[in-house]
C-alpha cells in the first residue's frame, strides 16, 4: 500500500489505502483517478460536509448519479478556503464544477437560534465545527472561479436552493440578494437537483455553452441589461408569462414599505412552486435580474428506484479516521420517498424537496434492505424505514388533473384535502416485508410520522406501535395555541390528542409500555408569552416534562420567517406578533422547560412579564417555585417585578443574572 494524500488527517499526515479502495469511491485524489484510468474529470463536486459515500447525503447522491449516466465525476471534500491548492488537486474538469454547501445550510450549520456557536458540527469528522466557512456557497463559488478561470459553475444544494432570491438573513438580521449574484456562478440549480444537473452536463457535452443553458426546469441565471427589461409581465395565474417578483430594491429596505413588498414577494413564490403550473420567475437586482424556470418534474418510481440501487458503498471515505455524527445517525435506515405536501410555515423541506411525494418501490427498498445485511457492523436492526415524513409513502392526489393544476400551500391544512389519497396500505406492506427479511430483527420507524395522516389508519397506528416503536415515538404537535397552530399550517391539538389516544391504546394491546416524545417549537411567529403558559400549563397537567424543544430560527425562504421580519402574515395580510429579542426568545423556551432549576430565573421573569404571578410559587398550580432561600433573584427578575407595578421580592441577587441556559 502506498500513501495517498486523500485528505489531511488530524496529525497532518496522509491516511494509506488499499488498491480496492481507490476505485471503490468516486475519486479524491490523482492516485484514485489514476487507479480508474483517468487522466481528466468531466464533473468534479465541491462539498462542504464530508465525503459519505451513503444516499443520505446530497453531494454523494448527485456524483453517483452522474456517474450513472456515464459521466467521470470526482469529488473535493470540505476542502481549505485560504488557499486553491485543495481545489486543484483533481485538475480542471471537462465540463463543470458543481459546487454544494452540504446538507444544511452553512449558516444554519454554524449557528444556534440564540447566534452562538454550535458545539458540533455533524457532517464533519469528529463533530469539528472549522470543517467549512461561512455562506460556503458563495466562498467554494469564489475560490473556484479564481482557481479555474472560465469552468462553468453550477450551485446546487439546500442553501443555494433556499437562497435562490432575495431572502431575509437571520445571521446578519438584513435582506440579502439571491445568492447566484454574490457566488457570481453560472446557473443555479434548485430542488432536487438530479433532472437539472443531468440535463446540464448533457447540453454542455454536447457542445452547448453554458450561456446558452437557459430553458432547463429547476435552474436559474442571470440576465444582464437589456436581456429581461421587455419580457411581459404576467396578469393572470394561467396566462403563462413570466411573473414579476418585486425587485431586490423594493423588498429590501428595512422599512414598512419595504417589508410590505417582501410580504408580497414571499405569497407570490409560494404560489408558484408547483411543476405541474408554476409560471417561471423573474425578479430584478439593479440592471441585472434573475430568471428562474419553472421547477423541475418531479421523479418518477423507476428513476427513484435507480437512483437508490446506484452503488453506495454506504460508508465515510477511509481516509477519515474520525467519526462521522451525521453518518452515524442514518447509516442503518432506509429513506422510501421524497417531499412533503403538509406544507408547515417553518419548515424547508417543501420549498426544497417540493410538494408532489416521490416513492420508490418496495422491491428497491428491499435490495438495500439485504445491502444492508451485507455491511460489518449491522446487527439486525434498521433504524428508520421513511422519509421527510414516515406516512406520507406513495401518498398522492385522486387525479393527476387536479394535481397538476392545483395551487393549494398544504394539503392536510386547514384540514385533509378531499382528493388527497391517504391509504397506509402500500407502506404496510412495505414495512411488513422489511420485517420479514432474513436477518432483520427489529425495524423502527424513527421519523417524521404525520399524526393527523396517521390516525386516519388505524391499522397503521397498531402496527406501528407493535412493530416499529422501541419504547418511544417522537412526534411534532409543536403547540397547543389554535392561533400559533394556523400560523404554522399544523394542526389542532385535537389532532394530536385523538393520535395520543390511538397511540396508547395499540401499545396496551401490543402488551408494551411505549410514550410518546412530543417536540413543541417556542418563539414562533404568533406565539406570546401568554400561549406559551397555556402551552407550559398543559404540559404540566399531563406529566409532561419536554426535552425537544426548538428555539424557532427564521431559515431563508420559509413562510414563518417571512412573518418573523415582516410582522405580518403574507397569508392574510393581518399583523402577527413575534419574539424577536433574544432574550424574549429565551424567555419563551423557559417557560416549556419549567421543570428544570436552570430556567427558572427566566420563567419567573417571563410570568411576571405576563402578569402571572400566581404561576409562581408551591402550589400544585404553579409552574415555577418562588426564588429559594439563597435568594437567587436576577437583576431582569427584579426589573420585571418593578415593570408590573410593585416593589420585587427581597433578596440577593444572584451569580447568574439572568439564568440563561448554560448548555447551550
């Protein structure tokens, strides 16, 4: 074996391989491509997680696919942003260098609802947090263009996907242009990127200049001066012009005028997300403007079933010596489908991943169900069989009529649509041949269930808790708040209940005692102090001490954000309050996690903000005990007390002020 300087390991070194390893992945390094006889890329994927050769993770996904389709397709992992030579160290490829941020955005990554520091990073070796910059898109685009004067650049990924026009930055608390202008890249691809990127290598292996790429669903580029100014504006839904959004100058003031423009800008993309109807987009930066086509077509079960049988050897490249946190999370589950019709204010996965399910076959899940077997280190248990959302598998509407011309933001809000087929049916038979396989002994069902889908199969909620539960179920009624629940497309905490019920009733039938792990979201647009009391109040009335507790984060593109800098709801217009002080938004998440001493400090100052001081003390009613007896009132605890009209109970102040939560 000889050395093969694949990636710096933590003592500087290179890491040997052996012969098979270098052809087993897609190449990192010259030797590997020298190992499959090639001596020029056509595609080279720059990646700010690292390199997982699993289906799980985006960059792999796309690089597998292409090569799939014939294409020579290596990969640069995380590579250091001070300098080019990590870029360089595969050559300049033939056709294009696409370039991913990772599986979340880099911002997101890094960064904590409260702007600190995240203590780890999953998608790099050993949780290290140094492994990728800040807005990596926008850097790998820069380095790129410097190292490889003239290769087309191509963005894709969840941060160029949910950055793709102007968006609020919650980092930076400002609009931002559409990152295809800062990155200076050529073409953006958007969504799920495997149609666009295919039918992008393809036009440019033909001949095509990447200039001329300019009518491929799923991707957006820059017009210059003179090249958008006489496009027609569209009137009409069905006219089939392009639709105007409101210019990056008109919606980013921070003023009212200009959060009124942003509320307008926000409707109006949503409303055009749809492959079946949505118009293509234009808006305007100054003399230039981005255009954007319409989304891609989804994935059909053949392409879905190919994608997953490509060969993944599921495993981190092995020139890690350190673990992987993300990987080691989904490196036994099985994903079944794609996207999300359920439409939640706060969440991304349908702006990314869109609307219309994408399932694979049950013969696919399979083959990697025995792929699975075949790995070292399974011992029987596959630890997730789903998706985005568990339930939603082969879901879809009665027509593709109405489907395709539908406009509806959810589907399951404010309650199931009619034409939506809910059967459980196909993912019953599903999860029962994953249990039936030789050398599976338990398979769990670990995300997302959608619970008001859920409860509309009884059968699926008996199977589930007798086969596919281990003790605990999580689940996201995210509040009780009728009002903060419209706000976020969720639905009413009857819904959850009635589930509850179903839940618990199978588990005493399976003979096993099984709870539900319920996650609930603090600071979310519409939430004051006064839901989230009810909210802590009904909590402790059912015994209910949470532990996932979301501090809301405005993330670009989603409705929720939209009301969060706005302060209003693009919906209906109307004024929706929000936290939006970082201390208001601790006090928030205080008051969920009411059972424990550390936040007691800022829930006490929350109930007194509130005007409910009853809620403090030792009685069975109360949420929070009185200050103890060494007297551990903060200086904000006693401003509180002040601000509500009366003098603050005596006592010393204590050490920790504020009571902020000291594991974060």
């Amino acid at each position: 074996m000889s050395l093969v300087p694949l990636r710096r390991s933590g003592d500087g070194g290179s890491i040997p391989l052996s012969r098979k390893d270098l052809t087993r992945f897609l190449p990192t390094t010259r030797e590997e491509m020298d190992a499959r006889g090639w001596d020029e890329l056509d595609i080279l994927i720059v990646n700010g997680d690292a390199y997982v050769d699993h289906p799980a993770f985006g960059g792999a996904l796309i690089g597998r696919f292409l090569e799939g389709r014939g294409y020579r397709v290596g990969m640069i992992a995380q590579p250091r942003w001070d300098g080019v030579e990590d870029l360089l160290r595969l050559g300049r490829p033939r056709l294009l260098v696409g370039i991913t941020a990772g599986n979340l955005d880099s911002m997101l990554n890094k960064l904590t609802a409260q702007k600190k520091v995240r203590s780890e990073d999953p998608y790099t070796p050993g949780g290290a947090t140094n492994g990728r910059p800040n807005r990596a898109s926008i850097v790998y685009a820069n380095l790129v263009r410097q190292a490889m004067p003239g290769v087309p650049i191509v963005l894709g990924g969840i941060e160029a996907s949910l950055r793709r026009i102007a968006h609020y930055d919650y980092w930076s608390d400002s609009v931002r242009r559409s990152i295809l202008l800062d990155s200076k890249a050529d073409l953006l691809v958007f969504g799920m990127g495997e149609r666009p990127v295919w039918e992008v290598a393809d036009r440019l292996a033909r001949g095509e200049k990447v200039g001329e790429l300019r009518d491929i669903r799923g991707t957006a580029h820059v017009r210059g001066k003179g090249e958008w100014e006489s496009l027609e504006k569209s009137r009409f839904v069905k006219d089939g012009q392009t639709l105007w959004l409101p210019s990056f100058e008109e919606v980013s003031p921070p003023n009212a005028e200009g959060k009124r423009a942003f509320r307008e800008m926000s409707r109006a993309f949503q409303h055009e997300t749809n492959p079946g109807n949505g118009r293509p987009l234009l808006q305007p930066h100054g003399a230039q403007a981005v255009y954007f086509n319409p989304p891609a077509i989804p994935l059909d079960t053949g392409l879905m079933d190919s994608l997953y049988d490509l060969p993944f050897t599921r495993i981190p490249h092995p020139s890690y010596r350190e673990k992987i946190p993300g990987y080691e999370t989904v490196k036994h589950s099985i994903v079944t489908m794609r996207g999300c019709f359920g439409g939640c204010t706060f969440c991304s996965i349908t702006e990314h991943e869109g609307r219309v399910i994408q399932s694979r076959s049950a013969e696919s899940i399979l083959r990697e169900v025995r792929a699975l077997r075949r790995m070292g280190d399974f011992h029987g248990v596959v630890t997730d069989v789903g998706g985005p959302t568990a339930n939603m598998y082969r879901m879809h509407c009665r027509e593709e009529r109405i489907e395709k011309s539908c406009r509806r933001l959810s589907c399951v809000h404010p309650g199931i649509c009619e034409n939506l087929v809910t059967d459980h049916a196909p993912l019953l038979d599903v999860l029962r041949r994953v249990r039936s396989e030789n050398g599976v002994k338990k398979v769990f069902v670990a995300s997302g269930v959608r619970y008001d889908l859920a409860a509309e199969s009884p059968q699926f909620v008996k199977e589930l808790a007798r086969h596919h539960t281990g003790g605990q179920l999580s689940v996201a009624p995210e509040h009780v708040d009728e009002d903060v629940l419209d706000k976020m497309k969720k639905p009413g905490a009857e819904s959850y209940e009635r589930f509850a019920d179903m839940f618990a009733c199978a588990s005493d039938e399976a003979g096993k005692e099984q709870h539900l792990v319920p996650y609930y979201i603090s600071g979310h647009p519409g939430s004051t102090l006064a839901s989230m009391i009810a909210l802590a109040l009904y909590l402790k009335k059912r015994g209910i001490r949470p532990r996932q507790v979301q501090d809301f984060i405005p993330t670009p593109m989603s409705m929720a954000t939209c009301m969060y800098y706005t302060g209003e709801d693009p919906f209906t217009r109307e004024p929706v309050y929000t936290a939006r002080d970082l201390r208001d938004k601790r006090k928030q998440k205080a008051l969920l996690l009411y059972w424990d001493p550390q936040h007691h400090d800022l829930a006490r100052e929350a109930l007194i903000e509130a005007g409910r001081r009853d809620l403090i003390g030792s009685g069975a009613h109360c949420l929070v005990p009185p200050a103890s007896g060494k007297g551990a009132l903060s200086i904000h605890t006693k401003k509180a007390f002040e601000r509500r009209g009366g003098p603050a109970p005596k006592g010393r102040l204590g050490k920790r002020g504020g009571g902020e939560d000291r594991r974060r």
